[in-house]
C-alpha cells in the first residue's frame, strides 16, 4: 500500500482545472494498467517486507542460541573451578 499512500493512482492537482487534461490523463492510466501494476507492484513490495522480517526474526534467534551458549559456558566453568 506504499503506492496507494503516496498518491500515485490520484489525478495531479493541475489536471484538476482542465477536464479534457484529466481525461487524457486517466487514458494513459488505464492503457498502460498503472492501478494493476502498481497492486503487482504493492504485493511484491510486502513479500519482500515479509522476507526481511522473517530475516531479521532468524538473526536475533541466532543471537540468543548464542548468548545462551555463553552463559552455559560461563556456568560450566564456574562450577568446574
């Protein structure tokens, strides 16, 4: 919805003054499918958020296995000594 936010698929205010502007304006649109490209665009955009989260969610558990690691190797050898 990154698209839909920025105003993309609105008719710029300029256009607004001058119908037969406007009328082309909404030709190209609908010739060039920008409102199905920008929701293929919109859906490509929040699998690639969902990846990077997924990522991010596998990074901070390898820090935790980690730091878990640490502190069993802190606690073994504190009771070895």
């Amino acid at each position: 919805e990154l698209n839909a936010e920025a105003g993309l698929l609105d008719a710029p205010e300029l256009l607004w003054e001058h119908a037969l502007a406007e009328r082309l304006y909404d030709q190209v649109v609908a010739h060039f499918d920008v409102r199905r490209r920008t929701a293929l665009l919109n859906e490509r955009l929040s699998y690639s958020l969902d990846y990077l989260h997924t990522l991010g969610e596998h990074v901070r558990h390898l820090y935790s296995v980690r730091l878990e690691r640490m502190i069993i190797l802190l606690i073994t050898l504190e009771l070895g000594v």
